[in-house]
C-alpha cells in the first residue's frame, strides 16, 4: 500500500514539473495578433487564433 502511495507522489511530481515550463511559456505568449506580429520568432494561427512559434 505505501508503495502505491510514493509512486503516486513520484508520478505527481513528475507532471508538475513537466507541465509548471509549459504553463509559464503560455503566460509569456502575445496574445494579440498586433502583439504576435511585434514579437521576434513568432506568427499569428488563423485557425487556433493564438500567436505560435515560426
């Protein structure tokens, strides 16, 4: 039982920490298409309508 208890913990902590970068580069992403367009390296989607990576 407790080990099912640590690889649950084990397993939490790796997700937090794959998915705490990503979340923070979602933040940091112009959200605007006159904003994307500023920003070096990145373009407008017209279909998702979000500012992505070129």
């Amino acid at each position: 039982m407790i080990s099912k208890i640590l690889r649950g913990a084990v397993l939490t902590g790796v997700l937090f920490a794959v998915s705490a970068p990503m979340v923070a580069y979602a933040a940091d992403a112009p959200k605007t298409k006159a904003a994307c367009k500023k920003a070096k390296g990145m373009k407008w989607d017209k279909t998702t309508k979000a500012c992505v990576k070129k």
